[in-house]
C-alpha cells in the first residue's frame, strides 16, 4: 500500500517541484525589470510637478500677452 502511494505522489511532487523551479527562475529574471519600472516610474513621479509649473508660467505669460494684444478681454 505505501509503495502504491509512493509511486503515485513522487512523480507528482517531482512534477511540482521542477515547477517551483521553473518559477523561481522566472521571478529572479523579473526582479530587475520591475526595478528599472520602479525607478523610471519614480522619475516621472518626480518629474511631473516640475512640467506642471512651466505650464502655467506659460499660460500666465499667453493671458498677459493676449491682454496686451487686446486679443482677450481684461480680468
């Protein structure tokens, strides 16, 4: 009886482990990827205050220049 068993799980968990193993080395290939992502969605993190700054400046400076142009009507 126990050798009936044996020879039904071994073959089962040898499928599992060589899995696992097969896994393994699929998660340590992505570790780096996930890392570069990690660190250009942080620079775009960062970055994006910055660009919203200089859209206003340059929407403040349009508004000034279409009043001077008399192109839009004064606040």
């Amino acid at each position: 009886m126990a050798d009936d068993i044996q020879r039904l799980v071994l073959p089962i968990l040898r499928d599992i482990q060589a899995r696992l193993g097969r896994m393994e080395g699929c998660m340590i290939d992505l570790e780096p990827r996930m890392t570069a992502q990690e660190q250009h969605l942080g620079g775009l993190l960062t970055s994006l205050p910055a660009s919203h700054d200089r859209i206003d400046d340059l929407t403040r400076r349009l508004e000034r220049v279409e009043r001077r142009l008399e192109l839009a009507e004064s606040a």
